[in-house]
C-alpha cells in the first residue's frame, strides 16, 4: 500500500518579491531591500518555531512592505498548519480515521483528516497508540 500527501508548498528560505506594488494608486514593479535583513518572525509549524522575514520599499511611491518566506503570511500559522479555511470559511465538517500499518516490519499508526465535504487532506500524522486519552495528550 503506498501513501501519496501533498503537503502546501513551505520554504523559510525562499522570498517573493511581489510583481507589482500592493498599495493603491501605484503600479510600481521594482522593490529594493529596504532596513534590517531577517527580522525574526514567530510562527506555528510543525518544524519551525521562527522564520527571518524582510522588508522591501517601492521604488515607485516609497512605501515599504514586508515580506515573508514561501508558506509563510502575516498569520501566526504557517500554511502546513493551517486547516481551518476553506475559501473564506470554516469548515463545518471534517472526518478522522486512524489505522496502523506495517512499515519495514514495524506496526506504525497512522490518523488521516479529511474535509468530509470536498475530500481534501487537512493533516496526517503518526500515533503511538491506539488510546484515544494518549492520543490527545500528544
């Protein structure tokens, strides 16, 4: 049996500049670093607990904005953390089932999430027990 996730696209250290500025009328298209590079920026994820984050001045109106490595937003949440959003909107139904596997001769647990609306995969982890009071103490 083979398990294929996707996990969203998270990189601390990749940057994108936007194409054009965010600021209204201002259709300025080239920034320059602007300030302190890496500002350290909190953020929930299940690998980091901070990423550097930087700031960028429009050539065009002078305005700064800060930007924020692949996967990363002004949330607190990195985009692997987040499952609570579905277009703008809470999910009103999610569906969770666990089940263990042998994987090299080894039983492992495995918990899958799923929006029981559209069947998107909202999380997958590994358990150690089949205890449901284990399970969420973890």
């Amino acid at each position: 049996m083979r398990i294929q996730v996707r996990w969203p696209k998270f990189q601390p250290d990749e940057f994108q500049v936007p194409e054009q500025c965010p600021y209204e009328n201002c259709s300025g298209n080239v920034f320059k670093p602007h300030g302190r590079r890496g500002e350290a920026k909190a953020v929930r994820d299940t690998d980091h607990e901070e990423v550097a984050s930087r700031r960028h001045r429009c050539v065009t109106c002078g305005c700064t904005l800060r930007v924020y490595p692949t996967g990363i937003s002004q949330a607190q949440q990195s985009v692997r953390l987040k499952a609570k959003m579905q277009q703008g909107k809470q999910r009103a139904v999610i569906g969770a089932d666990g089940t263990f596997l042998k994987v090299s001769g080894q039983q492992v647990g495995i918990e899958v999430v799923v929006d029981d609306m559209t069947g998107e995969l909202l999380g997958l982890d590994t358990t150690t027990s089949e205890s449901a009071q284990e399970i969420q103490l973890v």
